[in-house]
C-alpha cells in the first residue's frame, strides 16, 4: 500500500487529477483509510484557496494602463 | 467564433471602450507578468508585459478567435518574452531555494513512510477567516516572495489562472515533469508556512 509519504509526494497530481487510473485508486483507497492524509489534502486545498483569494497585484496603475491601452486601439482606426 | 464568452469583450475592445480595458487588463495582467517573469527574469519582465500590452492592441482587429483571448494574449506575452531572449539560451531554471518554513519534507516522516509529525486541525478553516488576518497575509507574502520566478510563475498560471499543465509547458517551453515539480514544490512551500502559523500564531 501507498505509504503517506508516498501520498504527499502525490498530492498535487491528485488535486491536478494527473494520477495513472492506478495511482489514482491507491491515493483514494490510502485517503479512505487514514485520517491524517485526508487532514492533509483538505488543509493543501484550504490552502490552494488562500492562495487564490490573496490580493496580488500591488497598488499598480492598472486603470492608467487600461487607459493607454484604449487610447491606443482609438487612434490605430 | 468559437469563444463566445470572449467575443462580447472583444467588439467593445475593438471600439475602444476603456471600461474593456480595465477588465482585460485586470483580468490578465498577473498572468501575463506571471510568463514574463519566468521566461525574461524579474529585470526585464515588467518591459516585456508593455511591448506584449502593445502588440495585443496593434493586432486586436487581426484576433479570429480560433484560441480563447487568454490563450492569445498569453501566447503574445511568451512570444514577445522569447523574442527579447533570442541570443541568450536559457536552461530551465529548476532552483528551489529554502522557504521561510520549510516544506513538507523527509523528516515528516518515520523510515516506514508514515507520519511522524502529521498535521493538526487548523484554527481558523476558510481561507476568509485566515486572511483576515493581516499577519498571515504578510507572511505568505514572504514566503510567496521566496519562491524562485519559475516556481512563483507556475503557481499564478495554474492556480490564478487555471491554465492546464500542457498549456503552462507550451508558454515557457518547459517539460510537464518540470511543471509538475515547479508546481508541488511551491504549494508544499504555502501550506507549510500556513501550517506554521496556525500552530504557533506568527510568522
């Protein structure tokens, strides 16, 4: 059986749903039996959605750029 | 056309209207820095997202729509990024330098494979509840900061983004494996400074 080290090792082509159709059934059969893996993956998608949510851009002037941009499509006619 | 999402925001783009901009840049300009930064490096990578902002604005009234605009805009962004590299062959930057936490590593475990040190419960369990906190925030700052340009890249396009892990390859002219190597290397990173905090309350 998939050891849990072997599991984390796996983890993001089980979330990116890369895994062989076996690798994919031992993850899941692993996952079934072993409560702190599955702690694992909810705390690794938790943290995928940190992710997500954060506000990455910093204060840029993106609207100054929208406008240029604009302006540029306008005076290409 | 075969993006109809697309096509809406295309014709207001085409007649010049600002508000399409705001969206289009707002939408796109992360990723688009994101496939600057891993192909050009950090110093060159903000001139390439103009001249690539540019040329998307010079060929606009070419766009057929056979890709999605996404695609398109990200596919000039490469081209303009690769092009600014034409003499300088790049190797595949594979670096992993050490987070701010650690990661998920060998010494989790015993030698059979099982946890030695598994995971607690966390505190606070929606990602709402955690960024409130601006500690945290500006601890995975950090540790987003720490990650090579590859690996920052990689995460942008799939998990902002929600590119396909082939698409990623086709951008930076990576291997899969690469990829996927890129792309778990940097989640374990954010999980263990996530994991950090909730255990001890600071960074």
């Amino acid at each position: 059986m998939l050891s849990c080290k072997e599991l984390v090792a796996n983890s993001s082509d089980y979330l990116d749903n890369r895994l062989s159709l076996s690798r994919g059934l031992e993850v899941r059969l692993h996952l079934t039996l072993c409560v702190n893996c599955r702690r694992f993956i909810r705390q690794m998608k938790i943290s995928q959605a940190v992710y997500r949510k954060m506000q990455l851009e910093k204060a840029e002037d993106l609207d100054g750029l929208a406008q240029k941009l604009a302006d540029a499509q306008r005076s290409s006619d | 056309m075969e993006y109809p999402e697309d096509s809406a925001l295309l014709s207001r783009l085409l007649s010049g209207e600002e508000s399409a901009y705001r969206e289009l840049v707002a939408t796109y300009q992360g990723s688009m820095r994101a496939v600057a930064l891993a192909i050009v490096g950090s110093r060159n990578s903000d001139e390439v997202v103009q001249d690539a902002w540019l040329a998307v604005v010079n060929s606009l009234k070419g766009f057929q729509g056979r890709s999605s605009l996404k695609t398109w805009l990200l596919t000039i962004t490469a081209n303009t990024a690769k092009t600014r590299l034409k003499h300088n062959r790049r190797e595949v930057l594979m670096d992993d330098l050490p987070g701010p936490h650690g990661t998920i590593g060998d010494d989790r475990f015993a030698d059979d494979g099982h946890w030695l040190m598994a995971p607690h419960e966390w505190h606070q369990d929606t990602p709402e509840a955690m960024l409130l906190q601006n500690e945290l925030r500006e601890c995975l700052e950090k540790t987003l900061g720490s990650l090579s340009n590859m690996q920052s890249s990689v995460l942008v396009l799939r998990e902002r983004q929600g590119l396909e892990l082939e698409e990623i390859c086709n951008l930076l002219d990576i291997s899969l494996s690469n990829v996927r190597v890129l792309l778990h290397r940097a989640r374990l990173k954010m999980f263990a400074t996530l994991e950090h905090f909730e255990e001890t309350g600071q960074c």
